[in-house]
C-alpha cells in the first residue's frame, strides 16, 4: 500500500506536465472531457457508454506513451536522424489507429442511436 499512493502521486504529475507543455494531450484530454457526458446521451445501454469512453481513454493513453517516445528521442538526439524519424511516424501511426478506432465505435453508437442499426 505504500508504493500505490507515490505512484499515484508520479502518475499525476505525469499527467500535469504532459498537459501543460504537449498541444496534442491537451487536445485529446478536450476530446475526453467533451466526449464523457455526449456518452450519456449518445448510448442508452452501459456497455456502449463504457465502449465509448474507453476508446477515448485509448487515444489519450496512446498519444501519452507516443509523447514519452518522442520526448525520448530528443533526448537521445535532437539532430534529424532516420531511425528516430522512423520511430516517432510509428509512433504517430498508433495514435492514428487509435483514433481511427474510437472514430468506428463512436460512429457505430451514433447510427445504432439513430436508428440506422
């Protein structure tokens, strides 16, 4: 129980900085926080809204992880190099998948709400 508290704590932190220095995290985190109450209204059934909310969770945790990648990279090198290039696209990729997925469950829920389902 000790350890869960001060990982809370550095998850926390984590979560601030990456919010106040990466655009990207802001703008998924706005998605997040429009997207949590528009799951009410969009899905009727709490498996769907729990759907919904998790594929946004997904984005925001991919671009997280992608943000460390690239934070990294930089570290290792700030000059243009090949391999980092190659390594932030397939970071970028994932987010894109990412976001290519909740697109899929959110516009599932909105023609099964609609009645197109």
């Amino acid at each position: 129980m000790d350890r869960i508290y001060p990982a809370f704590l550095n998850s926390c932190a984590g979560f601030s900085y990456a919010l106040r220095t990466e655009r990207a995290v802001r703008q998924e985190f706005a998605v997040f926080l429009a997207g949590l109450p528009l799951s009410f209204v969009v899905a009727e059934q709490g498996w769907l809204r729990l759907a919904l909310i998790l594929s946004l969770v997904a984005i925001l945790s991919i671009e997280l992880l992608n943000t460390c990648v690239e934070k990294l990279c930089d570290h290792v090198t700030p000059d243009l190099h090949q391999t980092i290039k190659v390594i932030k696209d397939m970071g970028s990729a994932a987010c894109f998948c990412a976001q290519a997925s909740a697109a899929v469950v959110w516009a599932m829920a909105l023609a099964l709400r609609a009645g197109f389902l």
